[in-house]
C-alpha cells in the first residue's frame, strides 16, 4: 500500500470548513484513498472513500488531484464533535487480505 | 452504527495469565480483524478472518492467537500475556461485497492492561 503523508495537527473555527490535506505520491492505479476519524477513546470511524472522482456523502466531501498524488478531505461546516484524529489510508483493493495501514494522521481540533 | 461489541471493555490481568477478548457482530460480515493500538504506532493489525475457521496473520501476529467458529464470533487469545501487550484492542469488520460498500467498520475497543 502506499505511504500517505499529512500535517500532524491542525485548527479550525467552529462553523467554518475544515480542509484536511493528504499527500500519496506513491499511490497506484488500483489503490483507493480512504479516510477515517478516531475520536478520543473511541473506535476509528469511516468516513469515505474514492478512486479519482471526488465523492460527497452525509459527513464530507473528498478532492482527489487529476493526477491523484494528493487528496483533501472537506468537513463543510465543522462543529466541536469533529474534533478527532483523522487518518488518510491509501489500499488497493485485495480480496483476501483487507488490513488497513493506520499512520499517525491528523489532530483537528475545532476552536469554539 | 455498524452492530459490533467486544468484550469486556476494560481488563487488567498479570503477566502470564490466558486472556481472551471477544467481538461480536450481528451484520453478518464474512471478514472480521483484531487490530492495536499503542501510542505512536497507530493502529496495527493482528489477526484477521474471511470466514468461518478461516484466519491469517496480520504483522504484529507473535503472541497471539484467533478462532472464528461462527460468523458472529471472533476471538483475540493471549496465551500468557506480557506486559508488552498492554493495549487498546479494535475488532472490525468488513463485508467485502463490492467496490461501494467495502469498507471496515470498528468496535469500541477493549483497553488492557498486563501488571
């Protein structure tokens, strides 16, 4: 799988967008980008996931680079529940063997 | 929230004592996985299952071991635990059943401690 690089920390203003950005040079044609929260104390939560079109659901939006070397995941309007670790996962899809690479991601904390 | 318990939630035990953890799920999902947690380390897989008596190794595999005799079922056994496996234990689950919906969903962990 390959290796994703993000910012160890971040801040944002409650209410205004959080950007989170991950770089993954690396990434090849099979692999898809995932993201997951973990929020103090808790089990790591999905949040979404893509290949190179951008994808939006309930929680967030994800901006995949044409090139696909880096992406950004957006939560639109952050609230202090989102204050959490956030991890960028990049994994090809192999049936048989679906362990996901946890780094060390990044600290967002929303500031009220 | 995807139907994961793991039991118990908390265990503090002493070294070279049997422990074994549990995850349970009501989704009916063929692949289940233990997974670590330490500070600075992130998350690292254990064991993982595709199916009923099926299991393979994940990279931090030593010292443990898994059995999965129903799909509901998955359980982390620590022969004699040390207090190197002092930890904060994620069962997940996935049900790989295709590009949109193949994704790993966790349960609310079990944090042990070896004295």
């Amino acid at each position: 799988d390959a290796k994703t690089t993000q910012p160890t920390s971040m801040d944002c203003a409650e209410g205004r967008a959080a950007n989170l950005p991950c770089n993954h040079s690396t990434i090849s044609g099979n692999e898809y980008v995932y993201w997951y929260r973990q929020i103090h104390s808790q089990g790591p939560q999905y949040i979404i996931h893509g290949l190179k079109n951008n994808e939006t659901n309930e929680m967030a939006s994800l901006i995949i680079t044409e090139d696909r070397k880096s992406s950004t995941l957006i939560l639109p309007h952050a609230t202090l529940r989102d204050t959490a670790v956030y991890y960028c996962i990049v994994r090809a899809r192999n049936f048989g063997n679906e362990k996901l690479t946890f780094g060390t991601g990044t600290r967002l904390t929303i500031i009220p | 929230d995807a139907g994961i318990t793991q039991s118990p939630r908390h265990k503090v035990t002493e070294t070279g004592t049997p422990v074994t953890l549990r995850c349970h799920q009501t989704e009916n999902h063929r692949y289940m996985y233990w997974y670590r947690q330490d500070p600075g380390h992130g998350l690292r897989l254990i064991h993982y299952s595709y199916g009923v008596k099926d299991t393979d190794k994940g990279e931090v595999s030593d010292g443990y071991s898994v059995s999965r005799s129903k799909t509901e079922d998955f359980l982390l056994t620590l022969e004699s635990a040390t207090s190197s496996q002092t930890s904060v234990y994620f069962c997940a689950i996935s049900s790989s059943g295709g590009v949109s919906t193949d994704t790993q969903y966790f349960g609310p962990g079990t944090r042990l401690t070896v004295l």
